[in-house]
C-alpha cells in the first residue's frame, strides 16, 4: 500500500483480471496461480480513492466462458464497486 503514496492527485487504474487467482477467475487469458483474492483488490482500490481522484479506469483480460460465469459476474461486480466508491458522495 506504499505505493499509494508515491501517485498523482488523480489517478487512472488499469485493472488486469490476471491478477486475480485462478480459483476465484479462472476466465482470463493467463492465469496465475497464487493470485490475489477480491477483497485484497478490493481494499486496495478503497485506499486510493479515499487518496486520489480516480479519473477513469479500465478492465482487461476477461475472456468469457459460456460455461462458468463466474468470473464475468467478478469483473462486473468489481467495476460497479469501483464507480460505487467514486461517486458515492456525489
């Protein structure tokens, strides 16, 4: 969380699902295994919006599955929270 410290006023995030393990999204073009988990991505993204001005963001690296959906449900409920925490005050 240090890093926060070291950012800009307004910030914009890219949100690579890659960083997430497997167990939790598996549909992504690489995953990794001993990934981060949702509410460690979470908790992070709530320190910096309560420290910068998130400008815009974006998601990369879904790779749908007709079969699970899971992990489309994950990124779609990540963003709503992400834009949630920007705008709640507003």
């Amino acid at each position: 969380y240090m890093v926060s410290q070291k950012l800009h006023d307004n910030v914009y995030i890219t949100i690579d699902l890659d960083v997430f393990d497997p167990a939790i999204l598996p549909s992504t073009g690489t995953p990794e295994p001993d990934g981060l988990y949702y509410r460690e991505v979470l908790n992070f993204l709530k320190l910096i919006n309560e420290r910068h001005n998130i400008i815009g963001l974006d998601v990369v690296e879904l790779c749908p599955n007709e079969i699970n959906k899971s992990s489309d449900f994950l990124a779609s409920k990540l963003i709503y929270q992400i834009l949630s925490m920007r705008y709640q005050n507003q």
